[in-house]
C-alpha cells in the first residue's frame, strides 16, 4: 500500500453491497467466508494478523490455508469445528487453536463464528479472531517449571553463595506467578524448608496494632505443634525492646542471633510468645528479617535451624534479608488485588436488581464470582416488567475482567433498560440500539447478550422472543425430560461495527411447566475444554435438575463447574405455572 492510499476491502463479486459496510478501521480480525467455507473479505486487521494481503486470501479456503493443530499439521476437515458449525448455521468459538500465518510462523489463537443469513438463505459466518496472548501450553510449563523448582528446593541443600542466589531467584519466580497471599507464603515455605532452615514463621502486621502468624512450616517427622502456633499475636510494643521480632516488626533491620542470643528473658507479651516457639523448634541459630513494600513493614519472617553444627551465617543473613525483600511487595500487591476485588465484587452485586413479581411465572438468579486469583468480569443478568406488562429477561457478559469491565456492564444495564422498557416489536432492533449508542455513551468495547421477553395473560400460554448478540443460547427444559437450546435469533456480538446487518428476532412457544435457563459463559467453559463438551453437560446437569425447585437447580448448576474455571458466572432461571 502507498503512503496515503486508502484501503480497499477486496471482495467476492458476489456479494459487494453485503461487505462494504464493514468498518475498516475495527482492530479485531474479521473474516467473512461464504457458505463452502471460502474467504470472501478481510479487513485490515485481518490480513495484519494472517500475514497475508487480501488478494492473496480472496477464494481460497480458511481451514486448508490457516487450520493448524499444535505442532503444525493439518486437521482433517471433519474435525474442525468452525466448519461444522458452518455446516449446520449455527454460532461457534474456540479457544486454544492453532493458525498458520504467511511467514509460518504458528500462533495461537481464539476465534468466535456467527452465521450470516439473509431471508433464510446462508451468506456464510464472520469470523472474529484474536491472538491469544499466553496460551494453554505456556501456562502449562510455567506450573511445571514452578514445581520443578519446589521439588529441587526440597531436596538440595545450600552449600555455595551461587546456590544461595539460586534459591533467591527461584523464590521470585515461584512468588510472581500469584496473587493470593496463602499460596504465595505455602510456595515460600516449601522452598525455605528444609533447604534453607528447619522451620520457617511468617507474622504479618494487619492495620497498625495487630499480628498474624500466618504460616508455620517445619520438616517432616518434626511437629512443633505448627498449627498451635498459628493465629493472633499481641502487638509489637515496645520499640526498645531485646525480642529480634518486636525490633523487626516496629521497622528494625535484619537480626541474626545465636542460642546465646535468645537466653534474654521476654520483655514483651509477643516476645513471649516467640519466645516459647523458638523453644519448642529447638532453636539454635535464628534469623528474623523485615518483610516490607517500599518504607512500610508488611511482616517479618522467622528463620530456624536447630542443628548446633550448621548455624546461620552473615551470608545467609544476606539471602534471607534479599528474600524478605521480594516477599514483603509480592503480600501487598496480593492484599491490594483482594481488595480491588471486594470493591469490584460489591459494585457487580449490588448492581445486580432485585428480580421482580410477576405473576404465576418464578424466577431465580445467580452471581458467582470467579475462583480466588482471578479477576472479577462484566457478567449480569435483569429481569424487569415493560410498560406494556410483559416481562424482559437479559443475561449478558461485558469483555474484560476488572472494575472497568465490572462498570461497563452498569452502564448497558441502564441503556437496554430504557431502550426496552416501551419497545412492544421484535427484540432485534432494541439489541442494535444499544448496539449503536454503546461507543457513544460507554467505555466497553465489546459484549456478549441475550434479550428476551415473554409473552402470554397470567394463565398462558406463553412465547419466548428473544435476540442473541454472540451469547451462549438459552436452555429451555421441558416437562418431558427434553432439553434444547434455543439456537434461532443468533447475531453478531456488541461491537463488532459490521454496520447495515441487523440482528434477527426469533420466537418459540414456551410449554407449560417449563424451565428456562439463561447464562454466561462461565457456566460452560473450562480451559482444556471444548465449548461443545460443556454445553453437553450444561444439558446432562440442568436434565438431572429439573424436577428441583428453582433456587435448588440455580445453586446446584453452580456448584457442579468443574474445577479450572478462571470465569464468573451469572445464571438467570424462569420456571412456568403448570395449567
């Protein structure tokens, strides 16, 4: 392309008017291929991200030019899943693939599919990609390289002052890859013991005038009635004080005291009680260094060895003092990220709204926040009754985990809301308002939803309309033991800025006694998963839960996420009268 040259899309001739209206400047990759799984258009970040310039793309096949499994090999047609679900008009994704760029260099990658369908006839799927920024694998080999690290720590013993730096570094690598601080003083105990010292204490300071013993580790075969020794301590007063712990905690520097060191009797209620600690590890040589974050003292970790031939040195002085150093910012930016999730976590709740009554239909709804060392997203749900008296359902998932994305989801919640709330046609161009005035009037960049509203006097019968922008579909269980997700009214997610394609409405009758289940994706997605995999037990679980009372099912569903999920979750839950 020359300077100043405007981009052209190079399209299919086929269908020029359809394409043209794509936004150029999205930065997501877009492909657009027809219904035999050809390339029809890409934007620019397209051909960025394939490494391919358009004209070279234009009719060639997707899967055969860029389908990749992880060492690089082809995948057979049959098993790829973006081509089945092309095959069958329905919407998919994936999240730990493998795509072939230009150069051949393999990335990994993430990919969401929605069909594009005109009159019921299929146009194809756009295909929105993204490079997955640390994928599956790596992560995998750090876990490995973490443990491996534990183990040889475990094992070897410090003979040499590159040994000691050794063990300083793989501290820092163990401790950076977490932020909750019980893992993190676990990891550090199972370094220290036994290769550095026989028994190791960490006592953190919580507000100004108290402390914790939080972790007491000794070897194996040894117990020093470690978890008696957990728990509140009495304050460190008394800045003059003899006891090398009350010196560290009131901002005094490393101590290394031989036994001779601690016959002093305490001067202190916490001196004390250390001071019976030490006596029962049978301390001989003991090291206390300050754990601190900049100028302020966290805590202070206690080091013991209780072999008179192998006392603490000045240079093992200096590894544990390095050591306090890199734990002490690790436990702040660990109690820091705790309570910007609490702040987080309270705002998404008490956004979340009371669901209303109404009528003979029940309702229930879940919250549940993502397992600790994860980040709190934009997952919400809402329920409300529209002017004309019929009842809105909405599930749906703000991209992104943090309080930006927590707030992003306030503002949808209060846009669809006013949108809606007089809207008595389809649910299709309620979703492309708000589609429209989301880059206007919000920060979020994209989202995932369904709208609903169902239909029908207090008596029934009953129709579910509804609109999908890229959300997992809704689960209607019938009374019959059927189950089946509603896959009609699929569009493209929020933000994708594919101006002029409108999102479809669909309907479908709601049987008497019926359950309805709407949902994020937290619900169904566990890395090393594939998204059908978890839909199928969505299906086996909610089957399974049918007859139980509704809050029962929602709190059951919940419980039964397999463990490895790093998502939230919000369910919605409606359940009709019997006639």
């Amino acid at each position: 392309m020359k300077p100043g040259e405007k981009h052209e899309w190079r399209l299919s001739a086929a269908e020029p008017g359809l394409w043209q209206r794509v936004v150029e400047q999205l930065g997501t990759a877009v492909t657009v291929i027809d219904p035999a799984g050809r390339i029809v258009a890409v934007n620019p970040a397209a051909e960025r991200l394939l490494g391919r310039a358009a004209a070279v793309m234009d009719r060639q096949d997707l899967h055969d030019l860029c389908h990749r499994d992880p060492v690089g090999a082809r995948i057979p047609r049959e098993h790829c899943p973006l081509l089945q679900a092309l095959a069958e008009g329905r919407p998919a994704r994936g999240d730990d693939d493998r795509c072939l760029r230009g150069d051949g260099r393999l990335i990994p990658v993430s990919w969401s599919a929605t069909p594009l369908t005109q009159d019921g006839v299929s146009l194809g799927m756009v295909v929105l990609t993204i490079e997955t920024a640390a994928d599956q694998r790596a992560h995998r080999e750090r876990a490995e390289r973490a443990e491996r690290a534990e183990r040889a720590a475990r094992t070897t013993a410090l003979e040499s002052r590159a040994e000691r730096l050794t063990l300083v570094a793989e501290i820092t690598e163990v401790l950076g890859q977490t932020l909750e601080v019980d893992e993190a003083l676990a990891r550090l105990s199972r370094l220290l013991v036994p290769r550095f010292a026989d028994f190791a204490a960490v006592d953190l300071r919580v507000g100004s005038r108290q402390v914790h013993r939080v972790a007491v580790t000794g070897p194996e075969g040894r117990d020093a009635g470690q978890e008696d020794w957990r728990g509140h301590l009495p304050p460190p007063a008394g800045e003059a004080a003899h006891s090398a712990l009350v010196q560290v905690l009131n901002g005094g520097g490393p101590v290394l005291r031989d036994r001779s060191g601690m016959e002093a009797p305490p001067d202190s209620p916490l001196a004390a009680v250390h001071h019976a600690f030490l006596e029962a590890t049978g301390a001989t040589s003991v090291i206390t260094v300050p754990l601190s974050a900049g100028q302020r003292v966290t805590g202070a970790l206690t080091l013991v060895r209780s072999d008179p031939e192998r006392p603490f040195d000045t240079g093992d002085l200096d590894v544990a003092s390095a050591i306090g150093r890199r734990v002490g910012p690790v436990i702040d930016n660990a109690r820091r990220f705790g309570r910007q999730r609490e702040v987080a976590e309270a705002m998404q709740r008490n956004l979340l709204p009371p669901l209303p009554v109404h009528g003979r239909i029940q309702l229930a709804a879940r919250y549940q926040p993502a397992p600790a060392g994860s980040q709190v997203g934009g997952d919400w749900y809402d329920a409300f009754t529209l002017r004309d008296g019929t009842l809105a359902l909405v599930i749906g998932d703000v991209v992104g985990h943090d309080l930006t994305a927590a707030a992003g989801m306030a503002q949808l919640h209060g846009i669809l809301r006013s949108l809606a709330w007089d809207h008595t046609g389809p649910t299709g161009p309620v979703v492309d308002r708000l589609d429209d005035a989301m880059h206007a009037i919000t920060a979020v960049s994209m989202a995932t939803l369904v709208l609903a509203r169902v239909d029908g006097p207090d008596t029934g019968p009953y129709t579910l309309h509804w609109t999908s922008a890229g959300h997992p579909p809704p689960l209607l269980l019938s009374p019959d033991g059927n189950a089946q997700y509603l896959e009609a009214g699929q569009g493209l997610i929020l933000g994708t800025h594919l101006g002029g394609i409108r999102r479809p409405s669909a309907a479908h009758a709601l049987p008497p006694g019926s359950t309805l289940l709407l949902y994020t994706d937290g619900l169904i997605e566990v890395p090393g998963s594939d998204l059908d995999t978890g839909l199928g037990r969505l299906r086996r679980h909610a089957l399974a839960l049918a007859h139980e009372p509704l809050d029962t099912l929602c709190d059951r569903l919940c419980a039964r996420v397999p463990p490895g999920s790093t998502d939230d979750i919000a369910l919605l839950a409606l359940r009709l009268p019997m006639p």
